[in-house]
C-alpha cells in the first residue's frame, strides 16, 4: 500500500510542478514578447524590416520543429522518412495547412504595425479580443455552444477593451520621431485577432481529423508560410531590400525577438497541457499587470483610471470565460500555432 502511495505522491508534485511552470513560462512568454517588439519597433537608428523578422521566425521554428520529429522518430534516416511521405508524398493534405499559413503571416505582419503605432499595455489588452474572435469561430466552425457566462465575459472584454482605447494613453510620437497612429494600431491588432482565431480554429480542426503530430503539423505549417512570406517581403518592401539588403538594421535585439517570437509558440505548445483554464487565465492576466508596469519604466506609459478600469474588466472576463463547468464536453480555446 505505501509503496503504491508513495509514486503517486510523486506524480502529484511532479504535476504541480509543471502546472506553475506552465504559469510562470506562460506569464512571461506573454508578457516579454508584447514589451520587446515595442521596444524593437520605438527605439532609435536602423529600423529592420517586419516582414523579413517574420520569414526568419518561420525559418527557425521549421528547423525546431524539423528537431522534435527527429527526436519523436529516433534516427535522421526515419524522420526524413516520415518528412518526405507526410509533407511531399500527400500533397493535397499539405496544401490543407495553406489557409492557416498564409494567415498566420498575415497576422504575425499585423502584429509588428499594432505593436509600432500602440504602446505595449494597450496592445496586450488589445490583443485578447483573440478570445472573442476565437470564441465566434469555435462556433461557427466547430458547431460548440458557449454557456451564458461565457457569452457576458466576451461582453465584458470588448467593454474593456473599448476603454482602454478610448483612455488615449502613450506619447503621440516615437523615440525615433515616427509619428504614431493609434486607430492604425488598433485596426492591425483587431486585424490580427481576427485571423488569429479564423487559423487557430481551422489548425485545430486539421489537427483534430488526423492523426499527424503537432510537430510535424508544424513542419507543414512554417514549411508553406516561407513562400507566402518572401512574397511579402518582396511585394511590400522589395526595393528596400535591394537597396539595403534582407537584414538591414539586424542587430543581437532583433534576433533575439526573432528567436522569441518563434520558441514562443514552442513553449506555449509543450507546456499549455499542463496548465488547466484557471492558470491559463492567471498568466494571461499576470502578462497584462507586468506589461502594464514594465510601460511605466521602459516607455514612459501613463497609467489612467479609465485603462485601469479598462483592463481591470478585461483580466475579469478572461477569469470569467475560462470558468466552465466540468460537465461541458467542448471548449472554445485558442488553438496556438507552435
């Protein structure tokens, strides 16, 4: 009987060790990520190209998934194997994963003209109207039906993200002297939201009605969204790039975002099953709180009464959307690309 007890106690302080990592990874994931592409996008000299930090967080997350397949089948002769009869041998199952792909570098292009034209607090309360977004496809895709407190808590998110727009808090211009425009910000995020939770539901559902793995999903994933990426780049800063080159104004910070942004999605993805609702909802909110205060130090941010309230009816809806009783056989969860 002791003997019996005693792994089980291990596994339950195995789990809640896992559990608060997940919330702390989670937390600061957010958190970091929203605060360093503000910084990338605000500070002075050399401004890099968005769009070519988003073919080059492709690049390194198809070679890290690339990783986890060779680690999942064992040797470098069945992963290529298991590549080559997955990616290249099922073409139209591949040609599937196009609509998420060519979104999600839509999205990620968003992201960069939000996180330029919105201090970093606004644009991570900004950002979880994800949730209404997502919410809406879940149920319109998936067929899920959502319980009356789930359906007030996206009300309660857009009211507060409605004030905390109209708060008008931040500078009206850049350390680099480039003017910022507040109703392009938001327009790119609510932008990003929305294509955020079209990809995430239709990847979920792709997912879901096979039995490839995440990773190799992934690979499919980051595989077709480096054409649709170099097309960008080309299509909307070509000259630029011929004139200066692909990694003008590169330096260690924006590598460094580029690694982020793409092991970010790793991260979340290896530790989000760990993590039930409630500590997803903590980490979200927490990421709000430390972008919030980290604004007021890094970038001068003015906090008012009406973002705090704002934000405050934010952080209650996420608590209040993720509170779902245990009977109901479906959830509308944001389905991350990793």
């Amino acid at each position: 009987m002791d003997v019996e007890r005693k792994p089980r106690t291990m596994d339950l302080k195995k789990t809640t060790i896992l559990k608060y990592t997940s919330l702390v990874t989670l937390t600061l994931q957010n958190a970091i990520l929203g605060l360093s592409m503000r910084y990338a996008r605000t500070r002075s000299g050399d401004m890099f190209l968005s769009s070519t930090a988003v073919v080059m967080s492709e690049v390194v997350k198809l070679l890290t998934c690339i990783v986890f397949v060779y680690q999942e089948e064992g040797n470098f002769e069945r992963a290529f194997a298991a590549l080559h009869n997955t990616v290249i041998k099922q073409p139209i199952d591949t040609l599937k994963v196009c609509v998420p792909s060519f979104l999600y570098i839509v999205q990620n292009n968003l992201l960069y003209v939000s996180a330029s034209h919105l201090d970093a607090a606004t644009y991570q309360v900004t950002y979880q109207l994800k949730i209404l977004t997502t919410a809406m496809f879940t149920v319109l895709i998936l067929r899920r039906s959502l319980f009356p407190l789930q359906w007030g808590a996206l009300v309660i998110l857009l009211s507060g993200v409605v004030m905390v727009q109209l708060a008008h808090t931040g500078t009206p211009y850049l350390p680099s002297g480039v003017e910022q425009n507040r109703l392009l910000g938001f327009g790119a995020a609510l932008s990003a939201c929305v294509l955020s939770g079209f990809a995430g539901i239709y990847f979920e559902k792709l997912l879901k009605s096979s039995d490839i793995s995440v990773w190799m999903r992934n690979v499919q994933l980051s595989f077709l969204s480096l054409p649709f990426g170099l097309f960008t780049c080309f299509m909307y800063d070509g000259r630029t790039i011929q004139n200066t080159g692909f990694f003008f104004g590169y330096d260690w910070f924006v590598w460094y975002l580029v690694s982020l942004q793409a092991g970010g999605g790793l991260i979340v993805a290896v530790v989000v099953k760990y993590a039930d609702n409630i500590l997803k909802g903590f980490a979200t909110s927490l990421a709000i709180v430390i972008s919030c205060v980290a604004s007021v130090y890094l970038f001068d941010f003015h906090v008012t009464y009406q973002f705090v309230l704002g934000a405050s009816l934010v952080i209650c809806s996420i608590f209040m959307y993720n509170h779902k009783p245990s009977t109901q056989d479906g959830e509308a969860t944001q389905t991350s690309k990793v």
